[in-house]
C-alpha cells in the first residue's frame, strides 16, 4: 500500500517547511503541498491553524510555485499534488495557474471544495497540461455523482473515511470496506482513504478494507509540534 503524507507551505515558515517536505518525501510516496488559505473549511483545527500561520507568514501561491519547483527536483522519485480550495485558483487564474503547476512539476491537484458538476474549466486546464484532478469523495456520496466523478477523475480517488473534517478519531472497521466496495463498483482507479489516519493499525485496517493508499496528514502536524524533525521521522519508521 502506498503512502500519501501532508503539509502546508510556509508552516511554521518557509525554511523549516522545507525541512519538513524534506521528510516527507524521503518516507512517502505522494506528498500534498497544501496552498495556505484562510478558510479551509475541510481542515480541522490543527491543520486550520497551520494555514493561519502560513497566510500571515504571506505565503502566496506564486511562493508555493517557487517551493514546488525546487522540491520536485531534489525528489523526482516522490509525487507532489497541490491541496487548495477553489478561491487561490481563481484568484491567480485558471489557465495560468495549470501551466505554472505543470512547469512547476507537481503531479496534480485536490481541491475538496471543488464539486465534479463545477469541474469543467479545472478539468480541461489539468487535462491540457497532463495534471491529475484528485475528487473527494464521502461515505454519503450519492451513486449518480459518483458515476460521475469515476469519469471525470484520474490518477487515484480520495475517499474520506467519515463525515465531518480533518484530524478527528477515525474507525477503520467493516463499515469503511462496504464504502470501498461500492467505490469500486464506479473506478478501476486506486482508492486513497484519509481524515483520522494517526497509526500502524490504521494502514492495516485500511488495506484489508480495499484501500491502496492510505492519507495521514493532522497526525503529521501533532507529532511535529510535540517532537519536531526527528519526531516525524521516528513516526514512519514506526509505520513501515
């Protein structure tokens, strides 16, 4: 099962935020470069407040470009997708932004607020520039968009293991293997499940259920603040 990590650019500032990324990508497969926002309405509180700490810091997109650029280099062997919500994109534009992602190196984006029956412009730009579109989808995601999404999504699927948002206690029991099932009624496509992932037994649980990539990101942000640099490293060699 592969390993997709999270963070946001500029926390706790650009310099250690590297170091970080740095992390990350040695022990993962995929790596989320989180676009900082000032309302990240997916995010729970420890993820919300990192990006309140990376907006005052000024972190713009146009810096998380710069970022993205140099990290893909150093880690070709890593994917890096862009998280962000819809309002950056816009703001920046659209085709521009696409361009300066694909330039940029990274793989593609998620964008949780993003729904497939507003994709289109975003759709056609990441296909343009041969970039994924990560869709996100829920346990109470109705069969009709799912279909949808099926057609219009690439690289691999988010499935949030519950309602609600990031960083809350997670059961990865029976319930989520009868979620992936139905997935995988819709996609041929890799199922990544995410929101509460914090351990070893978590990635077990997820495999046995049908997922194939398993998404830990607030755990990432709690061991960090409590054991810094060395903390997060000692977290994925306690999960290999």
């Amino acid at each position: 099962m592969k390993l997709t990590t999270h963070t946001v650019i500029g926390f706790p500032d650009l310099q250690t935020s590297e170091k970080i990324v740095n992390v990350l990508a040695r022990n993962s497969d995929i790596v989320e470069l989180q676009i900082p926002f000032s309302d990240p309405v997916a995010d729970g509180k420890i993820i919300a407040s990192a990006n309140a700490v990376a907006v005052r810091n000024k972190v713009t997109p146009q810096i998380c470009l710069k970022f993205a650029k140099k990290i893909t280099k150093k880690f070709p062997q890593t994917r890096f997708y862009f998280m962000t919500y819809l309002n950056p994109i816009f703001r920046f534009g659209c085709v521009k932004f696409m361009k300066e992602a694909k330039e940029a190196g990274v793989k593609g984006f998620i964008i949780p607020d993003l729904p497939v029956e507003e994709a289109g412009e975003i759709l056609h730009e990441c296909k343009k520039n041969d970039l994924g579109l990560i869709f996100v989808i829920a346990p109470n995601t109705p069969d009709a968009r799912l279909k949808k999404i099926a057609k219009s999504a690439s690289d691999w699927i988010y499935c949030v293991a519950r309602l609600g948002i990031t960083g809350s206690q997670t059961s990865f029991g029976s319930e989520l293997k009868k979620y992936l099932e139905k997935v995988r009624k819709f996609t041929k496509l890799p199922l990544g499940v995410g929101f509460g992932v914090k351990s070893k037994k978590d990635f077990q649980q997820i495999e046995k259920a049908g997922g194939e990539i398993g998404i830990v990101g607030s755990e990432l942000f709690r061991v960090f603040e409590k054991k810094g640099l060395k903390g997060l490293q000692e977290f994925f060699d306690g999960i290999k």
